[in-house]
C-alpha cells in the first residue's frame, strides 16, 4: 500500500476504474485462490473416494482376487499422516513445484493489487510479504525444510506419525494427537477462517477506500470505524492463518518481521494524513484504534461520526 494509498485518503484512481468491476475483480481472485487451496489439499482425499467408489461396485470375488495379487514395490509418498491410519495417498507428498509456482503467482498478484508499491519502503514490505508466500508454499509441496530439520525430535516424541507424508505437514494437528483427517481438524479449519476473514476485509476496505477516493475525503465507515488499518490487519490475518495451518520455521520468524513492517508503515502514512487533513485525522485517531478494534464497538454499533467537523 503505498504513501499515497494510505488507510484514509488515496489520490484518485485512474479513469474507467470502477467499483462495482474491481469488487468483480476481488472476488474472482478470491474465488481462484479458494479453488486452488481446496484442490491441491484435497484433491488426493477426492480421488481416494472415488476409487472406493469405483471398487465398491466390482463383483465381491474381485476384491478377493485383487487381494492375493502380489503388489510391486511402490515409487509413491507413504501412507498420509499417522501409521496406524487407514486412509493412505497415492499421490507424491512433495516436490510439486508447479503448485509452488501457481500458488505463490496468485496470491503475490492478489496482494499486489491491493498494495500498489510505489517507493521503495512499499516494495520492501510487499516484497517480504511476497517472500512468506514464497517460503509457505515451497515448505507445503516443494521441500519440506522444517520437518528435515526437526525430523529428529518429531520421530523421538511422535513415533507412530510417518512424518514425511503430505498430511504431516499439519504440524498442530499431528502434534496435538488429531487422529483423523488433518484437514479436518481445529487449525485447519480455524487458519480458514482467518484467512477468509483477512481477504473478507481487504475486500470491504478497499471498497471504501474507493469511495473516499472519489470525494477525496477520510475514508471512516465500514471497516474504517472500527480501525484506522483494516487492510494490513486483514493481510496479518492471512499470515496468521497460514501459520495454523502448516507452520514452517521460516514463516515463523518471518511473521512477526512482517508485522513490524506494517505498523512503521501505518505510522508513516499516519504522518502523512494528518498532513493532509489537519484536525480531522487527528480527531478520528482519537477515536479509533489503529489495529485492534474496541470490544464495546465490535460488540455494539459503531458511531457514524463526523471527523471532518467539530
């Protein structure tokens, strides 16, 4: 997010830009990145249904037949998750880097277009972004680096998980004795909402961002009533989901970096609005916290104040 673009004035788009399309625009990519993530975690579980599916409809005699046949010896990941589990995947647990490309070329593309680097302090903090989703998605099908280098310790402490399987990658759900389906355990399903909940309000932000652009005004409502930087919360929101979902020890020390970066940003932005808007800045920073929202506004209705007067 750049100078220019900060949490409550933007200078003015360009012509033809227009909500209702870059609203169209947000959701596309989020529906990509959605259908992305639920393929390539799921897609071995789909494919593993249906061909139960399909042997479920052989001829009794086809099984038995099928049993005694000797199996050659298999080039593919081991059984997914832990030993003693039934469900075992086929498909190879690491070294897809054409899912590391696709991943990290939708979401930085998706994180661009709400940062919009322009100096070089923006393209340092969206390159270090950039850089966690990098480092994420070459942990998650490429190179699993933090399971080698703590393969030791997780054998010692967690010796009925085969820790190199896909699945294993679900760090919290292995290591606190989730039996069944990583995917549907506690982090997982939880790093999903936040990450929804993080694009959700990157999207909102951006659409009253908008608006403020157009009167060249202190955007305040919507998201901005409840804190003065709801789009970097939002992207700490998605970071910290994926943390839940599959923690690296790279994205780990990376993350609280990140958010370093973000709230120097904010205040240097901060800087540049009361420039711009004098008292009314300050009378709305008064009021409104800038990354973590009051409880009694969350909880209640927040106030439609005008900052620009009195």
């Amino acid at each position: 997010m750049s100078v220019q673009g900060h949490p409550a004035y933007r200078e003015r788009p360009r012509q033809g830009m227009s909500t209702k399309s870059n609203a169209g625009v947000v959701l596309i990519g989020f529906l990509i990145i959605a259908g992305a993530l639920l393929f390539t975690e799921h897609r071995a579980h789909v494919l593993g249904l249906l061909i139960w599916a399909a042997a479920a409809r052989l001829p009794a005699d086809a099984h038995v037949h099928a049993s005694q046949r000797p199996r050659p010896p298999s080039r593919r990941a081991p059984a997914v998750g832990r030993k003693e589990g039934v469900m075992h995947d086929t498909a190879p647990a690491y070294g897809l880097w054409g899912l590391v490309i696709v991943n990290s070329v939708v979401f930085i593309l998706f994180a661009y277009s709400f940062f919009k680097p322009q100096i070089s302090r923006d393209w340092r903090s969206f390159g270090a972004f950039s850089a966690f989703l990098v480092a994420l998605f070459v942990e998650m099908y490429g190179f699993p680096l933090t399971i080698y280098f703590l393969s030791g310790w997780l054998q010692s402490h967690y010796p009925n998980i085969d820790w190199f399987s896909h699945d294993a990658g679900h760090l919290l759900e292995m290591m606190f004795g989730w039996k069944t389906n990583p995917h549907a355990g506690p982090f997982h399903i939880l790093s999903f909402i936040f990450i929804g909940a993080g694009f959700v309000l990157i999207s909102a932000a951006w659409r009253v961002l908008y608006d403020a652009q157009q009167t060249r005004s202190l955007a305040t409502t919507g998201p901005y009533s409840y804190v003065r930087h709801p789009q970097y919360v939002g992207f700490i929101l998605v970071m910290f989901g994926f943390l839940l979902q599959w923690p690296t020890i790279l994205t780990l020390a990376m993350f609280p970096v990140l958010t370093v970066m973000y709230v120097k940003l904010a205040r240097g932005e901060e800087r540049d609005a009361r420039a711009q808007f004098a008292g009314a800045y300050d009378r709305y920073a008064r009021e409104v916290p800038g990354f973590i929202p009051k409880l009694g506004r969350v909880l209640g209705r927040a106030p439609t104040s005008d900052y620009r007067h009195g």
